[in-house]
C-alpha cells in the first residue's frame, strides 16, 4: 500500500517486523533498510520490480519475502545471502531460470507457481529443510533430485509437461500433498474427463448470485439460487480467480469434482459453470446448511504444511472418531473412481457437531489439487501419500479431543505416517478401521 511507503519514508514504521508495499514500484525502496535489525516478513508483491539489491542480505532478521505479480525473469542471487530467510514466493512473474545461489540455506518453503520454468538447479535438492514447494503453472518436464529432502511434505507439480514422474517421489517419507494434474502422463484420462463436462453444464442465466461466504487460493465461493420460483434451489457457486491456480488448472479441478461422483460425506457438486459474461470459469455446488463449518484454517508462515485450528476449539472423542470415520469413507470412495485428492486438509472439511445420527459429522470438499491416479505403481504411490494425509488428520483430531483418544486410533494414525508408503493401510482398510466410529 501506498501509505506504508509513505509512513516508512515517514520513520512511522520504525520496530516493524512486517511490511507490504504496493505502490507500482520498479525500483527496491532503500528506506526499508532502516527497519534491517527488526523486519521479518516483507510482501512487495503487485509491483513491477525487476531485481533486488545486492545487498539484501543486510536485512539479517528477515524470514519470509514475498515479491508475486512483478516483472522478475531470474530468480535473484540476493535471496541466497539472506541468512534467515526461509519463505520465498514469487507467484506470477516471467521466472524462466533459478540460479543456485538464488537458493537460501535455510529454504523451507518455495512458491514459483505460474512462471517460465522448463528446469530448476541441483541445488534445490540440497535442502534439507524443504518442506513446501510449489510449482504449478511452468513448463517442467523434470526435478532435480530431491531424495536428501526428507523433510518435503506438499509438493504441487501440476500444469507442467511432465510425460512421468521420477520413481523416487514414492521413497519421500513426509510427502503427502502432492498435486500432478494437467500433465502429459495423465492428458488422455483427463480429456476424456473433460469431454464429459458439457452434459454437466450449468448456465449463469439460470443462477442469482449472492453474498459471498468465503474466499481460498483458487477461487470465491457465493451463495446462489438456481432456478425460478418454487422450483429454485439454493446452491454455492466457485468462481475461479485465474487460468492457474496454485494446485493447477480449473478445468482439471472441474473434470476431478465431477467425476467424484456423489457420495453422503462429499460436498455435492452439480456441475460447471458456462456462460459468464466474462468468461470466469466456475462450479455449481449444493449449498450446505449453515450448521456446517469450516473445520480449521489453512497453514500460517509459522506452521508451513500445518492446519491452523482455533485456539478454543475441543471435540468429544466421539466427534473427533466421526470425523475421522467419514474422510476415511471419502477417501476410500474417491480412490475407488480412479482419483487422488491431493489436499486431504481439515481446511476443506465443513463439519457439524450435531449432525444427526446418520448423517455427515463431517463433508469433503475442494479437488483443486486431486488428479486422476495413473495406472500401476505410481498411482498406488499416489494413494499412499494420500494416506498419509489421513493419518496426519487423524493426529490432530486425537490432539484435539477433550479426553484421550482410543489405542486403535493412535495406532491406526502411526500406521498411515510410516515413512515407507508400501507399509501404510489402504483407503478401503481405512474405511473398514473406521466404520464403527461413524456411530459413536
């Protein structure tokens, strides 16, 4: 904003450990040197910088940079002097190459989505810290070797030009978001996907839009109707913010829902939107009852892969087992049509404490990231570091219960987090491990 570069020009800024400017600026304000013994977090993103001072380093505290939406065509070598920093993102510029020294130490967290790269440095693989990294939206058809990065958890690979995946993405321990769609080695089982979308095709002359209930990386959610008169319908409408997204293409997101079918312990979709005036490409989903909630929020600077649940929020043992119980369902339904979800979060469950019995503690939704498994070995993979995520859900709702969890759900979370994906259960075992909770 343009009043913090005035208020820093200013020295009203002085002590401060976060600062974002968005002022058009093409040139990087000297002035934020004066805040170099307390600034942590700097967002110069929206701008139209280009490069960033030699001495960037000065800045010794500094943990977290953001510089999306600019005009950078390399990744600068003076993030690599920068001894804390530990978050880079550089969302939507022209990147089409990333130097070595450009690589910070301390790397734990990297966002390239929506560039120009068609390569990525060896180096990257030495990182041992990497636990985030975000590369949708390039031209990559390979990774250097990331086997030393134990510690990677969320990987987001699609909309490149992969025509495979290396075999030793399924020896990572830790990994277990990982978005693939929109590449060559899963094309023709997508296009086949897409094809289908016309018959499921919603125009928006049939809708009202309304308020709007809330917002994520990809898109906006509002409330709807569709239809007319006593006929009509209440509905939540996606609008998608752009061709790429941080998991990938729209259009991948939309062949991925529809094809989940219908299932109790998912979100409804009913189909795609056609016929915006502007063109935004969206998905027309049944409208949940306000009872329902989102379960957390998505990870802060501080936790990286980690969920953020309220500060107040305890569950009964039984609530949190019922939960569990229907993302096992979900789970175990989707990998049964062919999908992977690749975002399995408490921040894309809504949930109800007091549901009624027999119907959903808990609904799943958001397949911005899921892809259809490819057939053999890697899909297995696939499914495994879904798992994964199910066993890391299942820890944190047994943290979250007001009295300790049951011995079989400690252990079933262990057995989903072993670091050898082959020793983990499947989704349908989770499910049948799973099924008695959903009554509690």
């Amino acid at each position: 904003m343009t009043d913090d570069l005035q208020r820093l020009r200013a020295g009203e800024l002085t002590g401060a450990s976060r600062l974002r400017i968005a002022a058009d600026l093409d040139t990087f304000p000297r002035e934020v040197f004066d805040l170099a013994d307390t600034l942590e977090v700097l967002d110069l993103s929206g701008n139209c910088l280009s490069t960033l001072p030699d001495d960037l380093h000065r800045l010794h505290r500094l943990r977290v940079l953001f510089a999306s939406s600019n005009r950078f065509t390399e990744l600068p070598t003076a993030l690599g002097t920068c001894p804390q920093l530990e978050m880079v993102g550089f969302k939507g510029n022209r990147i089409a190459h990333v130097p070595a020294e450009a690589l910070p130490t301390r790397l734990r967290w990297l966002i390239l989505t929506d560039n120009d790269l068609a390569e990525l440095p060896a180096e990257l693989g030495r990182r041992p810290r990497l636990q985030k990294l975000m590369l949708a939206g390039n031209r990559l058809a390979a990774l250097p070797d990331l086997r030393q990065c134990q510690a990677l958890e969320l990987l987001r690979l699609a909309a490149n030009r992969f025509d495979a995946l290396p075999g030793w993405l399924a020896e990572l321990p830790a990994l277990s978001w990982l978005a693939v769609g929109g590449n060559a080695f899963n094309a023709a089982v997508e296009d086949a996907a897409r094809h289908g979308l016309a018959s499921d095709a919603i125009d928006w002359s049939a809708l009202h839009v309304g308020e709007l209930l809330g917002e994520g990386a990809s898109g906006r959610i509002h409330a709807g109707m569709l239809g007319e008169g006593a006929a009509a319908r209440p509905v939540a409408i996606k609008l998608f913010k752009g061709e790429v997204t941080s998991d990938g293409w729209p259009l991948t997101e939309m062949a991925a829902s529809l094809a989940a079918g219908t299932h109790p312990r998912l979100i409804p979709v009913l189909g795609r939107l056609q016929g915006h005036p502007e063109g935004t490409q969206g998905l027309v989903m049944a409208r949940i009852s306000p009872h329902y909630r989102t379960l957390a929020g998505p990870p802060s600077f501080d936790s990286c892969t980690r969920d953020v649940y309220p500060a107040d929020l305890q569950l009964t043992v039984d609530v949190a087992l019922r939960i569990a119980a229907d993302v096992a369902s979900a789970l175990a339904h989707l990998h049964a049509r062919g999908l992977v979800h690749g975002d399995l979060y408490a921040h894309n469950l809504l949930w109800c404490p007091d549901a009624p019995a027999g119907e959903a503690t808990a609904l799943l939704g958001d397949f911005g990231a899921a892809a259809f498994a490819p057939q053999g070995a890697l899909g297995d993979a696939l499914r495994r570091m879904d798992v994964r995520a199910f066993g890391v859900l299942l820890s944190e709702l047994c943290a979250l219960a007001e009295g300790p969890a049951p011995d079989d759900a400690a252990a079933l979370a262990e057995r989903c987090m072993q670091p050898h994906p082959a020793q983990r259960p499947s989704a349908p075992a989770l499910a049948a491990a799973t099924a008695a909770w959903a009554s509690r």
